[in-house]
C-alpha cells in the first residue's frame, strides 16, 4: 500500500512537471512604418508599408486626414491608395477591425525648393 502511495505522487509529479509552460504568442500591433512618397496631389498611387494590416482588406480602410480612400491593393504588410480629391495636407491612418494605426503626416501638395516660385524673365 505504501508503494501504491509514492507511485501515485510519482505520477503526480511528472505530470505537473510536463505541464505546457509555452509563453503564448504576442500580436504584431497595427503601425505604419513608411509612406511612399509623403507628398503628392489626388489621384496618386501611395505605397503604406507597415504592420498588422491583415491579409485582406474585408472592412478595413485608409484615410487621409479623415477623407477614406480608395484601395488598389493590400496585404499584411503594404497597402497601396490613391489621394482622394478631397483630401487635405494631414495624416495617413489605416483602421482594421475598429482600431486605428499611427497616423504619417502626408502633404498636399508636394513642394520642393523650386515649386511655388516666382522667376523673373528678361
């Protein structure tokens, strides 16, 4: 009888110690790492690279400053959109499943050194 009692706490504890002690998996946060070009006017194609976008778009949208764009492509990690006409100077969000990312600041439009200025001709 007194053998039956530490084979059964034997058991005891080699089950306890087989126990799964796998830390269980964190999720990737939804973030946008790059926008590519950060500038541009309404009609332009824009490349959104980042995380956690989800394989398909489903419900999911991007916006700039507000106004929803129009998508031409998605995946987990890279989304293309064009400018909206309405569309403003703002930032870029993308929304999957009811939780936003980080916004990057896009202009329009895009103004480098030279555009917007005035030369005088002779």
């Amino acid at each position: 009888m007194r053998n039956l009692f530490f084979i059964g706490l034997l058991i005891l504890f080699l089950l306890l110690g087989c126990a799964n002690n796998t830390p269980s998996p964190t999720s990737v946060p939804l973030i946008i790492t790059e926008v590519n070009p950060v500038c541009g006017v309404a009609g332009e194609t824009i490349i959104i690279t980042g995380t956690s976008f989800g394989d398909t778009q489903g419900s999911s949208v991007v916006t700039f400053n507000g106004v929803s764009a129009v998508v031409t492509s998605w995946s987990n990690t890279q989304v293309s959109a064009l400018v909206p006409q309405a569309a403003i100077t703002g930032d870029i969000v993308v929304r999957v499943s009811g939780a936003n990312s980080n916004g990057i600041r896009f202009t329009i439009p895009c103004f480098g050194p030279m555009q917007g200025m005035i030369v005088d001709q002779f």
